[in-house]
C-alpha cells in the first residue's frame, strides 16, 4: 500500500526494516530458543541501530537523537513493533520515548541537559508516574490525589501512585500532582522531575502482570512521602500539567498504535506463512475460504489503522490537539491487534501456543494495549461526547418523522 509518506520516512523505515530482518529478529529466535536477556544484549542492539542510523529518531540531534519529524517517524514505529525487542533497540520504546518528548517539548535546558541527553542515550531509564491506587487518579485522571506544595523555594510532593512502567529500574520520574487543590485538577495540576533515590520515594513493589515473558518489564507501586524537590524539578508551566500530559500522551499513543500495527503484521505473517505450508484435508490451509477470508477482512483493518494513525498524526504535526482522531486510532488499533494476533495463533494451531514461535509473547503483550494510555472505555466516551455535540445532533433529520 501507498501512505503518501515523504521520502525520509520511507528511507527510515527502510533502513528500519533491514535492520529489523538483519538484527533483531534473528536475535528474537535466539531469545525464543532459550537464550538470556541481557543489558548487554540491548547495548549490542541498540549500537547497531546507531551505525545504521536507526537510533532515537524523534528527538532532535542536539539532544543526541536523529531529528526526524514527528510523521515520518511513524512507519520506523511500525517495523519495530514487528519483535518485542525492536522498540528497545532503535530507542522508541515507552516510557521513554514519551518522556523523551515531553522534556524535549516543555523542559528547561539545565532539565534537558541533565535527564534527556543521558535519557536518549540509553543511559538511564525513566517513569511516568500519574495513575494512583483505589479513590485516586485512574481511567479518570480529575480524582488526582497527589500534592505538590510549595515551601520556600522548594515544592514538597506527598501521594501514592501505582503502575509506574519500570516504576522500580528508573532512575527518575515524571510525577503529576496537583498544585492547586481549589482549582479544577485540569487547570490545578503539574509535572515535576523527581530522582528515584530522593528522599521520601519508597518503591513498594513491583506489579507482575501479563507481557512480562520475553523482556522484562516492571510497573511498581511508589509513596511519595513529603518529597522534597527544588523549583527548578517543576516541569513546563506551575498547573499546566494535564496539558503538558496530553501534548506527551497524543503522540505516544500513536506511536504506540504503530508499533502494535506492527506486530499485528509480523503475527499475520507467520500465519500466512504456516497456512501456506501446512496440509490438512487435502490441501494447505491457504487454500481454506473461511481462513482466507479472515485474513483479507485482518488485512483490510490494518490498512485502516495505518491511515488513521497517519491522519492523526499530520493533524499533530500542524499543532492541532486531534484528540478525537487519536482517541479512534487508539480503540481500532488496540481491537484490531489483539483480534489479528489471536487469529494468528488459531490459524497456526498448536505451534502457535508455543514459545518456539513469538505469537504466545504477542498475546500476552497486546491485551495490556487495550487499557494502558486510555481504557478503551475511556476513548469511546470521549468519541461519543464528539459524536453527541450539539453541533452534530440536528433535530430537523426528525422533522417528518410521524407521532402516534
């Protein structure tokens, strides 16, 4: 298919692919076949993806990335998405990546110097540290609990979070409290930069969940028990922090959306290939109608959510906020990856439950998608809220409509 994507996104992704074919999945099968997960390892990976220019290319090369705009990005999102290792590698993996963009985007230039310079290369890890346990901020973030208060020159941070990603391996967090408790929590709200081993930071316990097989990857329960951090930890405007939240969460779950897109076709391609080769009743099961079919209408979903996620994504590009655009994009991709994933796994039978091939992995993986960056439930009463605008209902389309 032809996305109208300029020339550096399609020599990108290219490069991207190639690296991918090369390097990574080969990598994969090493790891499937019993092989450790190692730092060493992603340092290995991720110094491939530098020589072959694939490395952290949404951050801008001041700041030690490749300084590609955000659009032509996407397709590279997509080819890493086809392992579980590719975002890791070329350095587009979450959380980082949208904390990456969002220090880049509203951060000091002390804040960038200090946390997203060693951040892009590889040399320390982060948080985002927003949803909170039981009464606190979750699907609806406006029952935020966490407060920052001011004390002299410093703000002290007190609250209790959970489900931070790599809550307990970073090195910092980007911890949102609010700032103005007589404020509405969109307009009463800030970001703030705090260091892992700060005072008052108590790591609870990690949170074993699903999508943990093949790379680990943790979410940790954290209390902040009066934090103290300098004025200079504020990140962005004092009670902006929901927007500077939306400005990072748009495009990350867009490149979210991708990588999953990509996994969704790396899944449909293993099937294809084992359908293709594998006989029963006198045929392969390529030749099936029923199976064909169930592929051609995967096929044809995908093909919408690339060009969903593309519109969003210019809409972004042009400074627009698209929330409706990338709130559509975000259910569609997260339904159609784990339906496309599942299928996958059925066409394959019995080797696809296996861990010899990556499908299990992917299934563990892609459930979590459908509630991180937004329960689908959450997006969908934001698209309803669009669709029942007064702008959008016209009582005269029932202007003949007969009474009885």
């Amino acid at each position: 298919m032809e996305y109208h994507d300029s020339p550096e996104a399609r020599e990108l992704a290219e490069r991207a692919r190639a690296f991918m074919d090369e390097v990574v999945i080969p990598t994969e099968r090493d790891l499937l076949a019993g092989g450790p997960f190692t730092e060493d390892l992603v340092d290995e990976l991720r110094a491939e993806a530098r020589e072959r220019d694939v490395y952290c290319p949404q951050i801008d090369e001041e700041h030690g990335g490749m300084g590609h705009e955000f659009a032509d990005v996407l397709p590279l999102f997509e080819e890493a998405g086809r392992s579980l290792l590719g975002a890791t590698a070329m350095r587009v993996d979450a959380p980082d990546e949208g904390n990456m963009h969002t220090i880049e985007l509203v951060g000091t230039e002390a804040q960038k110097e200090e946390y997203l310079e060693p951040l892009v290369a590889g040399e320390i890890r982060s948080g985002f540290s927003m949803t909170e346990p039981r009464d606190g901020a979750g699907s609806d973030p406006k029952m935020m609990r966490t407060t920052a208060t001011k004390d002299g020159d410093e703000w002290v941070i007190d609250g209790h979070k959970w489900w931070t990603t790599q809550g307990d391996e970073a090195d910092f967090f980007i911890v949102m409290a609010r700032t103005d408790v007589d404020a509405h929590p969109y307009e009463g709200t800030s970001l703030f930069l705090v260091d892992a081993d700060a005072d008052g930071v108590e790591i609870v316990e990690p949170t074993p969940h699903l999508g943990q097989s093949m790379i680990p990857e943790s979410h940790a329960e954290i209390r902040y028990d009066g934090v103290r951090v300098s004025e200079d930890a504020l990140l962005g405007t004092e009670n902006m922090g929901f927007v500077h939240a939306q400005q990072r969460l748009g495009p990350a779950r867009l490149t979210h959306c991708m990588r999953f897109t990509g996994m969704a076709t790396r899944a449909l391609t293993i099937a294809k290939t084992y359908m293709d080769d594998r006989e029963a009743f006198d045929s392969t099961l390529a030749e099936k109608q029923a199976q064909r079919y169930a592929i051609a209408d995967m096929e044809t979903r995908l093909h919408a959510v690339r060009t969903m996620v593309r519109h969003a994504a210019r809409q972004i590009s042009a400074g627009e906020e698209a929330r409706i655009p990338v709130s559509m994009s975000k259910v569609f991709a997260a339904n159609t990856t784990q339906e496309a994933v599942d299928l996958s796994i059925q066409c394959c039978g019995g080797p696809g439950m296996s861990r010899k091939l990556p499908l299990a992995d992917f299934y563990d993986a892609v459930r979590a998608f459908r509630i991180v960056d937004g329960a689908d439930e959450v997006h969908k009463r934001v698209i309803a809220r669009d669709a029942f605008d007064e702008a959008n209902v016209r009582p005269e389309e029932l202007a003949n409509l007969p009474t009885f």
